[in-house]
C-alpha cells in the first residue's frame, strides 16, 4: 500500500487514494489525457501494489507502454452455476490434493469475495402459453440437478467468503447490474471504484456504470478467488465516439447489433473500447448496459461508459440507497472519473458511429455480428413468399421464439416495448402460429413486477409469452423439447426451421437441435415473428394478419411510439420494486455448524466428480513432440464448437454415457449442467454438430459434423472415439486453426475437454483473449502464426506430426516444426502467446490448479485465507 497517497474523501467520512497526485508527480498534467481505463488501473495499482513496483507500473499508462507487467486487483467475482460451480469442484478436488499432501484442506478458500447465482440450470420444458409454467420448469430443475445443488448447497459452509443465490431469481449480469455492483466500494474505511471478473463472457454488463467488470474463464476466477493477481499489459484503449439519436421506433436491441457488426470489421479484439460523446450521454444505463453486455459479440474485452447523470437516475431508479448514490457522485467527482473530468483524456485510436444510423434489425443467421436489417430480407432470400400445404408448417418455420436474456430484459423500455406490441396485438385479434413454442424468461424478478404494474402481464401471457424462468435459458441452448408432433414433422420433411430470440449468441447448433438457424432481435420483434410464425417473412412489409373487418394488419399497425413507451415506464418502473426482490434476496447468513472440509463424492454422479487435475497424464510432462492433429479448423471457430452448451441427444458420445450410466433420456439434461463431472463433460469435447474439420472429406467437400480422422491409419470416426483412441495410445496431439479461434462464451470446458484429450498445444491464426487464458489455465500451449501464414499455406492436412522448439517465453518466438508423411519437414517460425511471466509460470506448473498447489505446499502465507 503506498499510503502518502491516501487522503481524505470531501464531504464523507472515509479516506480515498489520490491517483492524480501520484500520476502527476511522474509527469505534471498527466492524469487529465488518461482514459477512463487507465485512470481506474491506475488507482487499483496506487492502492494494492509494491511500493517498489508502482512509479515504472504507472509510467505504462502514462507513457503508453506495453514492456511491463502489472498487477490488477479485482475487488470480487461473480460466477453463474455453471463455471462457477466448475471452479468450486476445482477447488473442492486441490483440497483433496492439500489433504493427500499433508497440508490443511481447510484453509483452501476464496480471499476475494465470490458471488455464485443459479441462473443456468432451467430449460423450458413447458412453454409461456402453459399453465404453472415457471413452477413445473423449476420442480424440473430441482430434480434434475439434485446432485449440482447438493454440491453447491455444500459450498455455501464449507468455502469462505462465497455467497450464493438460488436458482429461480434471475441472472448473474442483471442482478450484477441492478444490485450487485455498489460502482464505488468501501472497505476499512476507504472507497475506491468497483471492479469484478465473473465467469461469463457477458460479466462487462456493468461496464454500463463506469465499473471495470471483465469476463474471464473460470480457472482464470478461481485465479483470482484464491488472491493471486491478474497480471496483464496495457491494453489497447479505443474510444467510440456516438454521436446523433436514435431514430423513432429503433430499439437498444438494434442499435447494439449494428454496432456490433461495426465494430466487429474495426477489429476490436481484446480491446477495452470507451463510449462518450453527445450520443452516448443521451442513452440511459438501460441502453447502455445493452451495448455493454454484446462485448464479447465484437470481441472486445470491456465497453465502458464514464460515470454521469444517467448513472445516478439508474441508481436511484434501482433502488440503490441514498447515501450511497451520494458516494458515487462525490467519488467520480473527487477521482476524475465523472464524465466532465475526461474531455481531454486522449485516445491512441477513436471510432465514430452515427446512432441516427441504425435500422430496425435482425442479426443472423449463426452470427451476433451478422446484421440483417429488416429492410433488407427479401434482397437476401431470407424472406419471400411460400406457398404452404394447409395444415403443414412453412419453410422456414420459427419453431422457438424467446423472450430471453439479460443483454434486453434488463432494458424497461425493451419489454414495456414488448408488452405494448402484444397488447396492440390481442385488440386487432392477431395470435401466435401454433407451431411456435413461445417463452419470457427475464434475467430478473423486477420485469414481472413493472409488467404487471403497466397492465401488460396478461397481454403477453394471451400471446404466449408467460413466464417460464427467471434464468438464463433459449440465449444458452436450454430451449427444451419440442412438441412431438412438431419435432416429428421437422425431421420427416427436413424443414428448415429456425429460432427467433431476444438473446446474445445464435451459433449453428447452440439454440436448439432442431431449429437449423437462429436470429437475434428485439423483444417487441420476437412478439412479432411469433405471430408471423416463419422467417420467411417481411416483417416491414407483408401482413401478419387480418382484423374483424378483413383489413390488413402490418407491423407498423401495432408497434408503438417511443413516446407511450416512455410514459409507460416512467409510471410503472419503481425503485421500491427492486427493493422488494433484492432486499430479502442478498440477506444472506451463514449456518454456524461444523461441516467436512472435503467434499464427500458421490461415486454414481454424472454431475459432480473429483477432477482428475493432479492424475494419469496430466500429471506428466508435456513433450511437445510427436504431435498429432486431432482437427484442422477454419475462422471463427467457437467454444460452442469446443464444448457445446445445448441439450444432449442419445446419439451423442455423452448420450451414450448417461445411458450407460442408467440415466433416463428425459433427464440427460444439458452439456453445460454436467461440466462438473469430466467423464461426462469431456466427451463433448468437439460434439457440435456443425463442426467442420477440414481433415474429414467427403467428394471433395468438409463432411459436417462431430468427427476426426484417426493417423496414420487414415480412419473418419466420431470425434470422441479418436479421441478415446489416441488417450489410449497416449498420443499427445495439437489442434491447427484459423483466426478467432475461440470465439463465443468463457467456457473452461473449451480448454479441459482438449488437454483430458491430450492436446499439447494449438498453433492459430489469432485467438480469443479469454479462451486463450482458460488454454494457458490447462497447460495448453497457445502458439500464433505470423501474418501471412496459415494452414492454407502451409499445406497442412492432418496426416503430419508436429513438434514445438524454442524457449517459452512472453510473446517469445518458436518453431512449429512441420514433418510430413514424405519425409519433408518443414520449420515455421510462430509467435508463443504467453502474453506475461505469470502466465508463463502457470503453464510451466501445468495449469493454474497445480501452481496454486505448488505455492501452498511451499507455504507462503499470503496465497491462503485464515482457517
């Protein structure tokens, strides 16, 4: 701590650290061009690091150089059930390890704050057009995840410092944004901005309010949970300019695809990306939160918007209470972090983008950065007009339409936008198409409240939309079944059907099995592709119905204006409302029992098993010789392809498992809620269905699907049969790729499935900064090849072996060395993508797992929180 710098808040009580003083005392004036990013490391560095360390760490900033690491110290860690019951199973297995090492599993424990909300872990079985839906999905969830809530219900004594939230009371990004996140914290008398990872790729939700919150995998979290510090360079800092307004009728829905498909061709990859201008100050926290929480969609790192007005009005609006709303004025005031203090911050590189811009819109198929403005179907084949069999469903059928998400259902004006389209609706007698298994599943219990509070419940409920969930679901492949008689007439005529949903990711097979394509939108626009009930439909300009007196109905006829929209929230969205979920919610207290500091395994789970981190080959040393290809990839490859996240299928490697192990296929649930149990998990390891492994041919075409090519026999198999087979010859292997390899949500599992197989290393054309950290994690050597070079040009088939020379060091050059089947080899200088020292030491450990070990054992105090 460097204390000269610490000085007393004005107009409070507690003390704060001067991070002007301390910048400026190495060069005058310097604070005031810092970004807002900067400035916010800066005060985490002058309050938390070495003394020693902290005049060269600050000159990163000021000089804008990139030659030195630094610590940055999150203040907490947010985690859905998923990931961060993951990372919790993790450390429940290294207490074992302690154990069996003599050391004290009981002082194996988070030291930063951990925040773990159920929010994954609900498919919708039963539909909003249901009756009781929301209480027959969640008795669903509770039987099925019997095993995962016992574990967690476990972790709630057994860890210290980490808080849980039930499954059935929204998720992790809204309630982060809505009430977890106070912007500016307090403790021992000091405040200081708020900052948080979580274990998901949207936790920059709350970059909204002006709160460093990035996402990271969750052995990067468990990193962090256990104190050691995120190490990092300065990253590139790019300002967006917005200027203009939005145009009548546009929603924040469509503002953040368009900007996400722009800033998806500015290359913004890994970036932290800082929103001002007169457009920016005129979006509330609602539409801002929007753009923030797409920032993995533009592969971004963080959007951070300044602290201001509009985010004092979201405090008070949420509830937050007085003193502290006060606090966070005075604060970014006295800081240099309130909006008026950063007119000269200076950017290396500044985008502009013009709100006035933006049409109403669609994203797809497959990709959130895909834009397809509505305008635009009919010029593109996705709409047209069909003729149909009577009875039968269209081409293009939308079979799953959702409501869904927290990237829209945390914006009011999205869902009272939402509300009134049904409304408009039910007047004109326009209804949902039968064959449409329709679903509102908020990411908080607040929605329901001010729905009801406008009279507009019921009027989605009558079109199908009722509440099924207060979860993460359809955005995250949980869509559920369909109807029999629907999924039967899908797979008889290989209908190209599809799924609409308000979400944030709608890669080829992540939404549901069956619906072939899916396509982002608003909420107001899901009601409506409900009512048309195909995609093949121009929402702009054909009719979706007919009123009593047989005129025409378009979609202009029912959508609201901004005006009612606005009216409408102001009335109805209270403060009150979100005391009233959140006060009883985070009144969290701690049973004072004695409870066994080592998990007691349940040896039938399919769920939740002891990780297999410190045993068979992962205990070896890595060669990184004679390695064979397990997959050759093109761009844009994601975790959803790595890991999937949807329902699992009996004629799946894990299917097959769970059968084996007298699991009924009702119950086989999602590859997500089973990531705690790797004899499970890791048999999704590249079992998506859309996969393209360039090393499987089929009359000169990549055949699609989960399958491999087993060398030197030359055998197409399933994916998880080769891989069985190369464990068994104890084969290492590396993965050769394209550019953005990656890509998607911060799944550890993308990493674990890969090195349990024996992947060794992945030589790339560009990776993703957060699966590239979960590959490090694992002890997966991320290599990256020179502009210019690429799998394409190098010839690269998949019948080669592969072996990596040269020293591993920070951003270091080696070689891949290339030895083809004639006898040929061939060496390619390739960048070493251990971005820091510390990375390089975990990877020398093998993993993030064994070098927390490996310090514990060696006992140094600070890496362990008191028993």
């Amino acid at each position: 701590m460097n204390s000269q710098y610490r000085k007393a808040l004005p107009g409070t009580q507690l003390d704060y650290f001067d991070t002007r003083e301390a910048v400026d005392a190495i060069q005058p004036g310097a604070y005031d061009k810092l970004p807002y990013t900067s400035r916010i490391h800066a005060e985490n560095l002058v309050r938390r690091c070495e003394p020693s360390m902290l005049t060269e760490s600050l000159k990163q900033f000021i000089e804008r150089r990139r030659d030195l690491d630094f610590p940055w110290f999150p203040a907490r860690v947010v985690c859905h059930d998923i990931l961060g019951q993951t990372a919790l199973v993790d450390l429940a297995g290294l207490r074992d390890a302690i154990a069996e090492k003599g050391g004290d599993p009981a002082k194996v424990n988070p030291v930063v704050p951990t925040q773990l909300i159920v929010d994954h872990s609900l498919a919708v079985e039963h539909a909003g057009f249901e009756k009781d839906a929301f209480e027959k999905n969640r008795a669903i969830e509770d039987r099925r995840n019997d095993d995962r809530f016992h574990f967690i219900n476990w972790t709630k004594t057994a860890f210290k410092n980490v808080d849980v939230i039930p499954p059935g009371n929204g998720i992790m990004h809204q309630i982060n944004l809505e009430k977890m996140s106070p912007v500016v914290q307090v403790v021992d008398g000091v405040a200081f901005p708020d900052t948080c990872v979580g274990t998901d790729s949207h936790t920059p939700m709350v970059d909204a309010l002006g709160v460093i919150s990035v996402g990271v995998g969750g052995l990067e979290a468990e990193s962090v949970m256990l104190g050691r510090a995120s190490w990092m360079r300065l990253p590139d800092i790019i300002g967006v300019e917005l200027t203009g307004k939005l145009q009548p009728g546009i929603t924040s829905t469509d503002l953040v695809l368009a900007l996400t498909a722009f800033l998806r061709k500015e290359r913004v990859v890994g970036a932290y990306l800082e929103f001002y201008g007169e457009g920016a100050s005129n979006l509330t926290v609602g539409d801002r939160a929007t753009i923030s929480n797409m920032t993995p969609e533009y592969g971004a790192t963080a959007a951070m918007f300044y602290i201001d007005e509009q985010t004092v009005e979201y405090l008070k609006l949420t509830g937050r209470e007085d003193d502290q709303v006060k606090l966070v004025e005075q604060y970014a005031r006295e800081a240099g972090l309130w909006a008026d203090t950063l007119t000269n911050a200076e950017y290396e590189r500044v985008l502009r983008f013009d709100l006035t811009s933006v049409p109403r819109t669609l994203a797809g198929p497959s990709n959130p950065h895909a834009l397809l403005p509505t305008s635009e179907l009919a010029a593109r084949g996705i709409s047209g007009v069909v003729e149909n069999e009577e009875g039968k469903m269209p081409d293009g059928a939308v079979i799953i339409a959702a409501i869904t998400s927290c990237t829209n259902t945390s914006n009011p004006r999205n869902m009272i936008a939402a509300g009134l389209i049904a409304r408009n609706a039910n007047k004109l007698g326009l209804t949902r198409k039968p064959w449409v298994k329709s679903s509102l599943a908020p990411g908080s219990k607040t929605v329901k409240m001010y729905l009801e509070e406008a009279d507009l419940l019921g009027e989605l409920e009558n079109l199908g939309f009722g509440v099924v969930a207060f979860a993460c679901t359809t955005c995250n492949g949980m869509s559920g079944a369909l109807d029999p008689v629907i999924q039967k007439e899908v797979v008889e005529r290989d209908l190209y059907a599809t799924a609409v949903l308000s979400g944030n990711r709608n890669f080829d097979g992540r939404i549901h099995p069956y619906a072939k394509q899916a396509f982002l939108a608003s909420p107001p626009l899901v009601v409506a592709y409900a009512i048309a009930g195909t995609i093949r439909f121009d929402i702009e300009k054909d009719v979706l119905g007919h009123d009593q007196q047989g005129n025409p109905i378009m979609l202009k006829d029912i959508w609201p204006s901004d005006e009612e929209i606005n009216a409408i929230v102001k009335t109805s969205v209270k403060p009150e409302q979100y005391r009233e979920v959140y006060i009883p919610m985070f009144d969290i207290t701690r049973e004072a029992q004695n409870i066994n500091p080592l998990y007691e395994w349940r040896p039938q789970s399919t769920y939740i098993r002891r990780p297999p981190y410190w045993e068979g080959a992962l205990a070896g040393e890595r060669s990184l010789t004679g390695m064979r290809a397990l997959a050759v990839l093109g761009d844009n490859i994601t975790t959803d392809h790595l890991s999937p996240s949807n329902a699992i299928m009996l004629d799946s490697a894990a299917g097959a498992y769970l059968h084996k192990m007298g699991v009924p296929e009702v119950d086989f649930n999602s590859y997500a809620t089973h990531r705690g149990d790797h004899l499970t998990a890791q048999r999704a390891t590249f079992a998506n269905p859309k996969l393209l492994n360039e090393m499987v041919m089929e009359n000169g075409q990549i055949k699609q699907g989960s399958l491999a090519r087993i060398e030197p026999e030359g055998k197409v198999t399933r994916m998880w049969e080769a891989i069985e087979t190369y464990m068994e010859r104890k084969q290492p292997l590396i993965i050769i790729a394209g550019a953005d390899y990656g890509q998607g949500s911060s799944r550890d599992w993308a990493a674990k499935g890969v090195r349990l197989a024996g992947v060794e290393a992945i030589a790339a054309e560009g990776f993703e900064r957060i699966h590239r950290t979960n590959l490090l994690g694992m002890g997966v050597l991320p290599l990256e090849f020179l502009p210019g070079t690429t799998r394409k040009t190098l010839g690269i088939d998949g019948t080669e072996t592969f072996d990596v020379t040269g020293d591993i060091k920070p951003r270091g050059r080696m070689t891949l060395v290339i030895n083809r089947r004639d006898g040929e080899r061939v060496e390619v200088p390739v960048t070493c993508r251990l971005d820091t020292q510390e990375e390089v030491s975990i990877f020398d450990a093998g993993g993030i797992l064994q070098r927390f070990a490996q310090d514990f054992l060696e006992a140094e105090p600070d890496m362990v929180a008191p028993a």
